[in-house]
C-alpha cells in the first residue's frame, strides 16, 4: 500500500493466536534481546536508579525512632508516611485500596502501560540489574545466543557460573530488603547478627525469598509480564482508542520495504530492519499493533529512532501516540469515560482524606461480658462486667480515663488502677462499671462512656448496661 494512501492498511492478525515466546510445539522460546541504547533507554535508566534508590533506601528511613515504611502483615500493623495503621482500620484500608484501583484504571485509559516500561519493579530489576550484569558477562544477543549453543567448556562453565552467582547474590539483597519491609530494619539486623538458633524462623523466610526472586529473574523473566501479573490481561479492556501507548504509526511505515541508498523512495518509511523486534524483551513485533506482551518500554522507539537517523526519515514512525491519532489524526481527546473516572476518583480522595483527618489516634472497644448478670453490690447499687480492647495508633504514650457520661458511675478496672499504653500498644482487659440503681428504669439501657485523654474526649462508646427496673 502507498504511504500517502490515507486507508488503514490491512494487517496480519495471525500473530494474535499465539503467545510471543511459546513455540508452535509448544516449547518456551528464550528471549535474548539486543541492548537498546537511545534518548528513551537513557531516561528508563536514570529514573531506574532513582526508584532503586529509594526502594532500598526507605526502609532506613525514620521519623522519631520508627520506620516511615512497614507493611508488617505478621503483626498486622502498617505504617504508611509515619502513620501507624491497624486492623480496626480495615475500612479505611479498603477505602484505600478502591482509591488506588481506580487510579489505576484512569492511568492506564489515559497512558497505557507505562508504568510497567518504567517504574514496575519487576521491569526495572529484569532490565536495568539482571539484564545489564547478563550483557556485561554474556554480551550482547549475538554473543549471547553463541554462548548459549556452545557446548560446555571452561569458558561457558565461567561465564554461566559468575553471571548465576552475581544473580542469586542480587536476589539475596533484595530479599533481605524485602523482609525489611514487613519486619523492620532492626529486626533484621538482630536475624543477621544474632545467633542462628534464635531466627530460624527469620533465615528461613530470607532464603525462601531469595530462591523466589532468584528463580523469576533467571528463569521466569518476562514470563512474568506474559502469564502472572493480572495487570497486562486488564489492559485488553482499560485501553481504548484514545489511550496513549507505544505504537507503530502504520499509515506512515507501510508498505515496508528494505533502505536502498541513493534511489527514490516509494514504498512506506518502515525500512524492515527488525531492530524494533530485536531489542523487545518480551519477543513481540510492535508493528503488529498494540499486544498483551507490550510493556511500553521504549526500546523499540530507540531502535527504530537511530535508524530513521541512518537512513535521513524523519523519527517517530515508532513513538508514544494513540490510534486515533495514527490512523486519523486526531489529538488527543478527553472522553466521557475519562471524565467519569476522574470524577469517581476525586470523590474516593475526597472521602479518603476526609477520613484520614477524622480518624482517632485511639480506637476503643467495649463490650458486656456475654452470659453473665448484672451484680448486687453495697448501698444500693449494681455492677456490670464488660470487656474492652483500647489500641493506641501513635508512637506516643497514652494515659486515658473512662467515664460515663448519662449519669454517674464508678468504673473499676480488674488487674489494674489506671489505662496507660504504650505507643502503637493493644491492650485488653475487664472492668465493673458500677452505678445506682435508682438510675436504672428497665431491663437493658442505653449508655454512653466517654474515652478521655488529659480532660478532653477523644471518643465516645455505645454500649448497654443491664439490670432491671428498681
């Protein structure tokens, strides 16, 4: 087809029934990508290092003494930017999370994969730590490939056995900065340091994500991207016409025809040289439209760049653009879609910081103790026996009072003169809470304790007193 033809040009959708590194026999086909160098694969990599930076770095980092970061699923605490989070604080959680899968639909609508070409850690350790020690040992695809039909000589024994070695000791470090993130970086500097027979437990879990991080990144590699993360299937049916992903502008490029120097050029201003598929870590050929396998890792734009510089074509025939904009250019459009989604999104953040701004530093339960009466006590008065479980969501101290707030009454603790906790301490126990009986008109009674913290109230229980009518 003429490139000035303004027709979508009909292409081969054969490849769509078979999976870039799945053989026809059925046998995995081993990906060895050619190193991109270019503008895009200069950037990837200096944001690459910046997110590594942080990701090994945030664990160290403290705020008065406590970890800014802990996902610590064990204990069920989580602290989030300093802010200590716990179960009773499952609501907001959800809330959270609900927050973020919708971000997650809205960016990916608007920008495609993006953020697996440049900050999804599985595309940032494979390309920019395991693949780089792979090309500095290995070298390139060509060597690579050499290398990997050469029968096994000294040269292949050393070259295998450093790059294997310089992998598991990458996973190691990422493992332990892995545990460092639910358990803490103290904890796991007593698991190091300390005697073995104290952290079973601990160096267990270490090896164990070791051989797990290990074993996807010399073995599983894209096929991570391909078969296990959910988020590339979900993008068959986040993306649309308008979404801005790494596409191959097909109006320009076809009908492909290999360069020929000082002759007129007829054909389209792909040149079929292949670098746009050689240099892919998923093994696709991104000039058959927009594919599962895509990470949107710029390395074709690299490759296909550098070459329309060799052969004096303008660059972009592979860049980030939508179809609409391909095939009838269009810029880019807000649509009905896109404004739904930021308007539910704005209202979960809404919700979500209002929620954090009202949440209390004290989370107070309190509840009757099932099967049991109320209590006879002296001058005319009677008892009841509750349960409560007091959580203190800060780091700091905190000393609390009960007190009733209907009428009065005298609350005393079992075990106990006064509730003081510890910062981010659960604590649980029982107490009386003993009243007149003058102020008890029926059988079951709505009360209210106030939880108070030097003089002001910070929460108020509902609960009921039981007796009968005196």
């Amino acid at each position: 087809m003429d490139s000035n033809n303004n027709s979508k040009p009909d292409l081969d959708q054969s490849f769509r029934d078979s999976v870039s590194t799945v053989a026809k026999d059925g046998k995995r086909v081993w990906i060895f990508p050619l190193k991109p160098k270019g503008k895009f694969y200069d950037y990837r990599t200096w944001f690459s290092y910046f997110c590594l930076i942080l990701l090994f770095g945030l664990p160290f980092v403290k705020i008065d003494g406590n970890p800014l970061l802990l996902l610590n699923i064990i204990e069920r605490k989580f602290i989030i930017f300093g802010i200590v989070f716990w179960p009773q604080d499952f609501a907001l959680f959800g809330l959270a999370m609900i927050t973020f899968m919708v971000f997650i639909v809205l960016f990916t609508a608007v920008f495609g994969r993006l953020f697996c070409g440049w900050a999804c850690p599985q595309t940032i350790f494979m390309e920019m730590v395991f693949r780089k020690i792979e090309y500095w040992i290995e070298g390139d695809m060509a060597y690579q490939k050499l290398l990997d039909k050469m029968p096994w000589n000294a040269e292949k024994i050393r070259k295998k056995t450093m790059k294997y070695f310089l992998f598991f000791l990458v996973s190691f470090i990422i493992s332990n900065t892995f545990l460092a993130y639910i358990i803490g970086v103290d904890e796991l500097y007593k698991i190091i340091t300390e005697p073995v027979s104290q952290h079973i437990g601990g160096l267990t879990a270490i090896f164990l994500f070791t051989g797990v991080f290990y074993f996807v990144y010399s073995y599983m590699r894209e096929q991570v991207c391909i078969v296990v993360c959910p988020y590339g299937r979900l993008q068959g049916v986040l993306l649309d016409r308008n979404s801005i992903v790494v596409a191959y502008d097909y109006m320009r490029g076809e009908q492909r025809a290999k360069f020929k120097k000082n002759q007129e050029r007829t054909a389209g201003d792909c040149v079929d040289c292949n670098l746009c598929v050689k240099v892919c870590p998923t093994g696709i050929d991104i000039r058959n439209g927009t594919q599962m396998e895509c990470i949107n890792c710029t390395a074709c734009i690299d490759a296909c760049d550098n070459m329309m510089d060799a052969v004096n074509l303008p660059k972009g025939l592979i860049r980030y653009t939508s179809e609409n904009q391909i095939e009838k250019k269009k810029p880019f459009k807000i649509t009905s879609r896109i404004i739904v989604y930021s308007a539910l999104l704005l209202l979960l953040l809404v919700g979500l910081i209002s929620a954090l701004l009202v949440r209390s530093d004290v989370e107070t339960t309190i509840l009757r103790t099932a099967g049991l009466m109320y209590q006879e006590q002296p001058n005319e008065k009677i008892s009841n026996l509750y349960n409560y479980k007091v959580v203190n969501k800060t780091f700091n101290n905190k000393n609390l009072t009960f007190k009733l707030e209907d009428f009065d009454g005298e609350f005393r603790f079992i075990g106990q003169e006064q509730l003081t906790l510890k910062g981010q301490e659960l604590k649980e126990g029982e107490f009386f809470l003993i009243v007149d009986k003058k102020n008890i008109k029926q059988r079951s009674t709505k009360i209210k304790i106030g939880v108070y913290e030097n003089g002001k109230r910070i929460e108020t229980i509902k609960t009921k007193f039981l007796g009968k009518s005196f």
